[in-house]
C-alpha cells in the first residue's frame, strides 16, 4: 500500500513540475538559464522544510500523508528537496565536514554521472551512423 502511496504523489509531483517548466517557457521565452529547474528546486526545499517541521512536531514522520508529500508529491517534483534536507540535517548534527562533502561530493558526482552518461550514449549513436 506504503508502493501505491508513494507513486501517487509522484505522478502529482511530475505534473507540477512539468506546469512549471511550461509556465516558465511561456513566461520567459528563448530564456536559457535553467530557471525552471531552480524555481523547482528552491519550492521543493523550502515544501520539504515546512512538511518535515510538521510532520515532527505532529509526529507523524510515519503516516502515510507523509509519504505521500514527501517521497511522493516532492520526490516527484524534486529530489532536490531531499537532498537539501540531508545537507542540513549533517549539519545541524554538527557534522560540518562531511555536510560539506556531501554537497560538493552530489553534485560533483551527479554532473560526472551526466557527462559519463552523454559521452556513453554519443559514442553509442555515432557507432550507429558510422
């Protein structure tokens, strides 16, 4: 049930996100920052903060509501938010180091698991033309 929760909020979560790149577009147009994306993101943390506050004040970190908003809606939207909340949760335990790795070590990471990625399936097509 916890599996149909979850994938629930995510659809919600991927339609907002996909209404906020077209808003964008239509808002912003031939803008290329990545504005959407940020805009995601920063909404994303900033519902993951609010919801996670409550949801421990409440605790309910369990309940299914919680599910559904965090791993579900906000996953769906943003794994951003997520990602944010395990930075701040290392460094508000104190562990000002490794928070700080873990942030640079993310991204660092996920944009060379996007290059790899790319350059993979670059060669893969251009052996597919040859």
């Amino acid at each position: 049930m916890n599996m149909l929760i979850a994938i629930a909020g995510a659809g919600i979560g991927g339609g907002l996100r996909h209404a906020t790149n077209l808003a964008v577009v239509r808002l912003l147009p031939g803008l290329s920052f990545p504005l959407s994306t940020v805009i995601v993101n920063v909404l994303g943390s900033f519902a993951m903060g609010i919801l996670i506050e409550v949801f421990a004040q409440r605790s309910a970190n369990d309940h299914p509501l919680s599910l559904f908003l965090t791993t579900g809606v906000l996953g769906g939207f943003t794994t951003f938010s997520t990602f944010s909340l395990d930075a701040i949760s290392l460094y508000e335990r104190g562990e000002f180091v490794t928070a700080t790795l873990y942030v640079l070590g993310s991204v660092l990471a996920a944009m060379a698991g996007l290059v790899a990625a790319l350059f993979l399936m670059r060669t893969v097509f251009a052996g597919e033309a040859a």
